[in-house]
C-alpha cells in the first residue's frame, strides 16, 4: 500500500523537456509569484540549482546562486499522475491498482522519457526482491518516488533529486491551476548550499522520525539528526512541545471569539502562541511558520483593551502567517476553497471576529500586497536578542506584562 505521507524517497535524473524556473528575474517578479504564472520570465539556461553528489547521500541538489526567502528555484510538472483507487483507512491505496494506472500513463510516453523514469530508485522492501522476475518495477519506482498531489499521486523526476533533512530550506507547493509543484527557498540559502526539503511530518522526536525514515530505505543524518546527546534531548523537547502547543491553541482557536471562557485565557493563550513561533524559529521548522503565526495573530487580537499599537502586532503576525502560507502557491485560497468548499484560510480574521469591524478595525486587516520580503528567518541556534524581539511582544513577562506590551509597544 502507498503511504499517506505527501513525499516519498528519490533519487533520480531529470525529466527530458521539463519546464524549470532558474529565477534570474528581477526581485519584483520573484516577490509576486502570481506573476511569474502570467509571464515565463525565469524560462531559459541561467538555473539557480546544480545537481551533483552529495557526500553519504548519492545525488542531491545545491544552490548556485545565493537565494532569499521565497525565492523561486524551480517549477515541475508531474511525469507521471495518477487518480487513485479509493484510500483503505489503516491500509493505505491498493498499490497494485495505483501500478496498473502508472503503467497505462508510462506507456504512452516517449521512450527518453521512460528510460529517465526508469533509472530512478527504487526501494524494495524486505520482503520483495529487486531479482523477482514477477516484480513490477515501474509501481517500485513510483511507490518511492511519488507525491500526494491535490486529489492525485504524482511523480516528479527533478523533485526526485533533493534529499531529506529535519530542518529543512527548501519547501514545495503544489497549484493545480498550473499543474505545477513549486520549490522554492524556506530561509536564505548561500551558493553551494545543498537544497532539503521535508520527507515527513517533523514533530516527532529524532526515534520517530528515524523509524518513520526507514520506511524509504535510508537512515538521517541531517543537521537534528546529528546533534550531539544534550542538544538533541533539547530538540526533541521542543518538538513535542510544538506538537503540544498546536494542538492546543488551534482547539482554542475554534471557539467562539465573544466566548468568555477564551476572553479570560486570552493574555495566556496570546504568550504561548507567541512562545510557540520562538520554538518553530530555534528548531528550524519553516514548515510550521504559518500556522504558529497565524496562531499569534489570533490570540494577540483577542487581547483585551485591543488598541491600535496591538493593531499593528496581529496585524503584522497576519502578514507573516499569510506571507508564509502562499509560499509557492498564490493561488492558496482558491486552492483551498475549491479542494474543502470552505472560506479561504486568506479571510480567516474576518471569519474568527464574528461581527463587523469598524473602519479603524478593518485598517488593520492585513494587507494582501503589502508584505516585504521576510528577514526574521533565524538560524538554529542563533540567538535571539532583544534587538530581535524589538517589534514583538516579549514572551519572558508575565500575562499582566504582556498585555501591557500589546497594547502600548
């Protein structure tokens, strides 16, 4: 059966005649990525990645360009895309089906293309065996290498390059209005940096994550995984206080806004979001930047006494949880109101308050076009100083002191 997780292990070569985006354009047309959609400005030779070797891990793919957050590095359509049979709760698709539709795409390809394919990794499990003459290697190929995408499973062969790390720098979205998945930069990346993405969900503590790794034929050796015994005990704290602390403040979240009970934890519910975003920061988890910050954006406005100073804090939490989330995908909200039925994630402050806000309240709803490029990305393990928090509420005061910090700055 194929497993739920949206990424499976690759390792591959690329695509013949597939569409990439180098991105050389100018930082205008980088930092509003719905243009880049209208107009293929970054078409052509100049690329901003390389594949090459990567020591301990086969192929990978570096940076040869310094790169800024969201930056796009490359777009690619899917080789192979397949709709799945019905998903089996606890089993997963039945991989024999999924394999017969792959097969019947393959084989319309032309031959350069199926051999491309075909030379990408392909892990057996221990009960299979890569000498069977029986065995179907193209539904291998494609149970290692594929992604979930949208409503469909797909395998992109360039994507089958970037190898894992628990903290990763590279995020990818997909946008069905293009038919494209995007990787683009999750912090400021140097040249000759090697480019990562995420395999899987990465709140579980290192002896999750390994386990869970496994499963693709390899054992991690990134950045968290190598840390030494007291800062991996460290990280491993702070992962499952993440956990925790989603699943928490969003359940909170859902309540009403007028409800007293939300009104009276407000000051503690706005510092444990605001603690929260400091954790995903320290542990390198851009994954999760949005929804920590949305998170702040919410409690920091349920504050109570909300003034025009604590305005502009949610507000500007709005525009990091916004700025985050659209990453790869402008098209996010449409996205995700046609695949749920539901109002856009985009109008979520509108939806939580409940009511008609006043003119002084609606010019604090974030502004869609008005994000400047993000420069708060910190390093793991870089630390945070008073200069960093100079904008932000400090998460060290107690709950009186914080909405006193809210409301005057």
């Amino acid at each position: 059966m194929l497993s739920t997780s949206s990424l499976l292990l690759f390792v591959s070569l690329p695509l013949f005649g597939s569409t990439s985006l180098g991105c050389d354009a100018p930082a205008h047309y980088r930092n509003n990525l719905h243009l880049l959609q209208q107009e293929p400005l970054c078409e052509g030779p100049a690329e901003s990645w390389v594949i090459k070797e990567s020591p301990g891990k086969g192929l990978g793919v570096f940076a040869t360009r310094d790169l800024d957050v969201g930056d796009i590095i490359f777009q690619e359509a899917p080789a192979i895309l397949v709709h799945p049979p019905p998903f089996v709760q606890g089993m997963g698709y039945d991989t024999i089906e999924v394999g017969r539709r792959a097969r019947a795409i393959f084989d319309e390809l032309p031959r350069e293309e199926q051999d491309v394919i075909m030379s990408l990794a392909a892990y057996y499990k221990p009960d299979e065996s890569i000498h069977d003459p029986n065995a179907d290697r193209l539904k291998v190929i494609f149970r290692s290498n594929a992604y979930n995408t949208g409503k469909d499973i797909g395998l992109f062969v360039k994507f089958s390059r970037i190898n894992h790390s628990c903290r990763p720098n590279a995020g990818y979205a997909w946008n069905h209005r293009t038919g494209k998945r995007t990787l683009y930069a999750h912090r400021n990346i140097a040249a000759g940096e090697e480019l990562s993405v995420s395999y899987i969900g990465l709140l579980s503590i290192k002896a999750g994550r390994q386990s869970r790794l496994n499963t693709y034929g390899f054992t991690c050796s990134c950045e968290a995984c190598t840390l030494a015994d007291a800062e991996r005990k460290a990280s491993d704290r702070r992962r499952r206080n993440i956990k925790e602390a989603l699943s928490d403040l969003e359940r909170a979240a859902s309540e009403p806004t007028g409800d007293k009970k939300r009104s009276k934890r407000a000051p503690r519910l706005a510092k444990e979001a605001m603690k929260l975003s400091q954790h995903v920061e320290e542990e390198g988890l851009p994954d999760y930047y949005a929804r920590a910050y949305h998170l702040a954006a919410v409690f920091t406005f349920d504050l109570p006494g909300f003034s025009e100073i604590g305005g502009r804090r949610a507000r500007g939490w709005a525009k990091m949880a916004n700025f985050h989330r659209t990453l790869g995908n402008p098209d996010a909200d449409l996205d995700e109101a046609e695949r749920k039925g539901t109002v856009p994630i985009g109008n979520w402050m509108h939806k939580l308050l409940g009511k008609k806000l006043g003119d002084r309240h609606n010019a604090f709803i974030f502004a869609q076009n008005d994000l400047p490029k993000h420069h708060r990305i910190i390093h793991p393990g870089q630390p945070i100083t008073e200069d960093y928090w100079e904008d932000r509420v400090n998460i060290d005061v107690d709950d009186e002191e914080l909405v006193h910090n809210v409301w005057f700055g």
